[in-house]
C-alpha cells in the first residue's frame, strides 16, 4: 500500500509541477534608460516571465520603473512612479502613470522620461504608439497642451544632439607664482542647455590639467549662477560667496577676475566682462580692485 501511495504521490507531481511550467513563456525585452550623464540613452535587455502575450506590454513597463541593473545606466522616471494601467487597442498602447511621474526638473529629463517609456513599448510587437495618462488624465507638456499620440524615436538621432558638438577653447589659469595667466587649449561639449560662456567658466573652475599651472582663486564654494551674452557684454553672476570667501589682497583678486576675463574674451562676440554677485554689481571683489565696471581683455597678464 505504502508503494502505491508513493507512485501516486509522484504521478500527482508530475502532473501537476509540468503544467504550470508549460504555461510559462519566457521574452527578451529592451529597457531604454540613458548614461550618468545624461549624454547618450542606451538600453538593457531583460528576460521576463509570462503566460499570455497581451501581459508583456504592462510587464515591460513594471521592468523600466524598477530602473536598470547595469553599472552605468540611470532611471529617467521620477523616483516613486507607478503603473496604474495599461491598455492596448489598435496598436495604441494607453500608459496610466500614478501623480509621481510630475515636477521634472526641466524639458530635458522630462524629454528622456517620454522616450524611455515610449521606445520601451514600441519595441514590443503590436505597439505602434503610447499615450501617457497621469492619475487618470491627459499629461500635459511645457507648452500647456497634451503631448497625444507618441510615436517611436529615433535614438540615433536622440544621442547625436545629447552629445553635443565638440569645441577646442583656451582657458588662462595662473602660473606657479600668481604672476601671470598662461593659456591651457581644452576640449569641451557644447549642449543646447548651456551657453558657451558658462560652460568656458566652469571648466576653469575644474582647475587647469597642464603641469606648472595652478587654479583660479575662486572660491570653492562659490556657484556660478547664470553667464549670458548682451551687445558683446558677458554678464557673469556669481553666488555671494564669491565676495564672502575670496582670500583678499590684490593678486588674489586678479587672479579670480583675469582668469575669467581673458578666457571669455578668447570666444567670438565676447568684447568685455561684467561681473554680479547674486545678480547685482559690487563696488570691489575683496576690497582692492574695481568691481562694477565692464572688464576688458588683459593682454599684459598673459605670460609671453
């Protein structure tokens, strides 16, 4: 009896485990999540699980918001996100997103959200566009109107203008004694979200990588708050700790203003500087030099 029972037991096994495993499918999907930088988007494929074809789509997306698994890559959905719903009719696949997927911090990282959503989905067969809901509701774009019917994009084209073009700059960072600038050739990445002008400032506020050379005497802690371009006036505005912090004394105030001025003056259009704290102009930077003036490029601080 007992040898009975124990054949029973296991025929029960057999045919019980092989029938869910039959019903199992297992597919590759393609999750779109961009580089740490933002600069390219790039993918990551993942096995899923499944047991009917229409459960792919919404087992796709759950992938995309859990974020990738691969060194390297980042989560373009707002922290918090959920899938609410998702529903596919004449190859339009309706995403219903909870009220965290809002508040990006600009056009750009709410850009990168759409296409990791939608690139994600159209690469499922049977989708051919996404309409994005949030909490029940059309999701609106900056200009006011809903974004409808998103097709597939194209991410060749998407990462050519991520990277931006590549322009050789001179940046001028003092010498050794504080005594001149010299000038250090650098390679930088233009973007669309940044002008010429603020990007020439913050890669001097990096500091120099040529030997023999030393850094600005910008404060550490200062931002830079915003560089714009006017009848060939560079407005730089600083935070105040560009005032409060600065070391003082007349060569550490050139040293913070020549670096800056003959490295913007280097760029086409860029005849003279003026400098703001907090949007405003200051009678000096520490108590020596004239602050309030448009500068004017320094050739004699250039070490010949």
């Amino acid at each position: 009896m007992k040898k009975i029972l124990a054949i029973l037991i296991a025929l029960s096994l057999l045919v019980i485990t092989p029938a869910c495993s039959i019903n199992q499918k297992t597919a590759s999907i393609n999750l779109y999540y961009t580089n740490n930088d933002n600069s390219q988007v790039l993918t990551e494929t993942r096995e899923i699980k499944y047991t009917k074809d229409e459960e792919i789509p919404k087992l796709a997306l759950e992938e995309l918001l859990k974020g990738p698994k691969t060194q390297g890559l980042k989560s373009t959905i707002p922290e918090g996100t959920k899938l609410l719903d998702l529903n596919l009719k004449d190859k339009i696949a309706t995403v219903n997103l909870s009220k965290d997927f809002t508040g990006f911090p600009g056009m750009m990282a709410e850009s990168l959200a759409l296409i990791s959503i939608v690139n994600t989905l159209t690469d499922i067969d049977g989708i051919e566009k996404v309409e994005i809901l949030v909490d029940g509701k059309e999701f609106i774009g900056p200009s006011g109107n809903p974004y409808g019917l998103l097709t597939r994009y194209d991410i060749d084209q998407i990462n050519n203008d991520l990277s931006g073009k590549k322009e050789t700059v001179t940046l001028y960072f003092p010498d050794e004694q504080a005594m001149y600038v010299v000038p250090e050739k650098r390679e930088i990445t233009v973007k669309d979200d940044k002008s010429i002008a603020q990007i020439v400032i913050e890669e001097l506020m990096k500091g120099p990588t040529v030997p023999g050379l030393t850094a600005t005497s910008i404060p550490k802690d200062a931002k830079l708050l915003s560089a714009e371009v006017k009848d060939g006036i560079a407005y730089v505005n600083f935070s105040k700790e560009l005032i409060e912090n600065h070391v003082g004394g007349s060569t550490g105030e050139m040293m913070t203003i020549v670096p800056i001025v003959n490295s913007l003056t280097e760029l086409p259009g860029i005849n003279k500087v003026q400098f703001l704290v907090e949007g405003k102009k200051e009678q000096t930077l520490a108590g020596h030099v004239i602050f309030d003036e448009p500068f004017e490029r320094m050739e004699e601080w250039i070490k010949k």
